[in-house]
C-alpha cells in the first residue's frame, strides 16, 4: 500500500456450511467482531457437528462410553424415551447427572447430529425446536 504499512482487514463475518450424505446443510457462523475467542467457538462447535475431535483425529460417534454425543444419547435413551424434550431440559439433566455445565450451543449441535442419524425427530415449537426419540423397531424376516 502506497505510503503506509500493510493493514489486515478487519473480518466481520466467517460463514462455514457443512453438507451431509443426505444433502442436508447446516450452517455456522460468526457475525460482528471476529476475534480469536469467537473463532474457537466456531472451531469448538464445527467439531462437534463433523465428529472431529482434534485435527485429523476423527471420532466414532457411540463407540466411546465418555463422550458428550454418548453421555446425551443415554440420557435421551433412559430419561426421554417417551414425550418431547427441549434442549435446555437435557442441558439441565447432562449438568445435574454430570456435573458439567455445556454451552446450549453445543447441546443443540449434538442434538442435529442426532437428527441427521436418525436417532431424534426434530419438531418446531414455537420459536424454539423441541425433540423426540425414534423408536427404532428391528423387522423380523419371515420364512
């Protein structure tokens, strides 16, 4: 730059779009003041949906007992298994079982993962979504 030293622009939105096997996207972003906090939120929560735990190590969702997709599954499997649920009452069930407080940020990333693979119908409700276990019923083959 002509008289001046080089200045980074200030960046005031970071959009990243996840697309599913089945086409579905959902998108994250960053709007305002894009600092390295608000970037690690975004980081932390696009993990979370891509089930990466850190670079280039990936995470089998269901196959660790002590992972917060497993620890949520179990909790929708034995507290919800029938009725509907939101995302701030299995925040307060994960905290009082746990003793862990998780951003509703991140219990509704886990939750749309769980949408994507089946195990939950999601419903809106209002302004705010609410869920449902699927019951999975196993077909029995006739002969």
């Amino acid at each position: 730059m002509p008289g001046g030293s080089a200045e980074r622009p200030k960046v005031k939105l970071v959009r990243v779009v996840v697309r599913d096997i089945h086409d579905r996207e959902t998108t994250l972003e960053v709007k305002g003041k894009v600092d390295g906090r608000s970037l690690e939120y975004l980081i932390e929560n696009l993990r979370a949906l891509v089930g990466v735990e850190a670079i280039g190590e990936e995470k089998e969702y269901g196959e660790e007992k002590d992972t917060y997709y497993s620890k949520m599954k179990e909790l929708i499997k034995s507290y919800f298994k029938t009725g509907y649920f939101t995302s701030l009452q299995l925040r307060d069930l994960y905290k009082e079982m746990y003793g862990e407080d998780i951003k509703l940020t991140t219990i509704s990333t886990y939750l749309g993962r769980m949408v994507s693979d089946g195990t939950l119908e999601r419903i809106r409700h209002g302004k705010k979504w609410i869920y449902e276990l699927i019951e999975v019923v196993e077909e029995v083959g006739s002969e």
